[in-house]
C-alpha cells in the first residue's frame, strides 16, 4: 500500500448538506479535493464515505494525517516543511 500524499498543509472549509453523503480523498491525490475522483486506483488506499450530520460549514482535512477523518484534528501543525 502507498503512502497518501499531502494534498495541502492546512484544512479546506466545505458546505456540507444534513445527511448528503460525501466520499473524502485519503489517499491525496484527487484533483477535486477534499473529495475523491477515483485517482487512489491502485494504491490501496480508499476514499472515507460519510454522510454529515449537520449542514454548514466544516473543516475537512488536506494533509491526510488526522486522526478524526475527514474532519481537521490539527495534524498537519506538525507536518515537516
């Protein structure tokens, strides 16, 4: 399995729609992030399905290193320059 990329070094601010499901990029390589295009093919990572629970804005993440996908949790603070 590949590594996923860092797609960007800060989160992304989304609409979300109350219970739109939505598929986020895990591995990074989508050229329509935060949400997948079918770009992970092959490298064994697969995109995170979710349906948000409210509508509004919400964070998601771009470095792909959060613990709480496809929510920002601060990770990418510590991502190396």
């Amino acid at each position: 399995m590949e590594k996923a990329k860092v797609a960007a070094s800060q989160p992304v601010s989304v609409e979300l729609d109350e219970g739109r499901e939505y598929w986020w990029c895990a591995c990074g390589r989508s050229q329509t992030q935060p949400f997948c295009d079918g770009s992970h093919q092959g490298t064994g990572i697969n995109p995170l399905g979710f349906k948000a629970d409210k509508s509004g804005e919400a964070w998601l993440c771009m470095c792909k290193q959060t613990k709480t996908p496809p929510y920002c949790d601060g990770s990418h603070a510590s991502l190396e320059e």
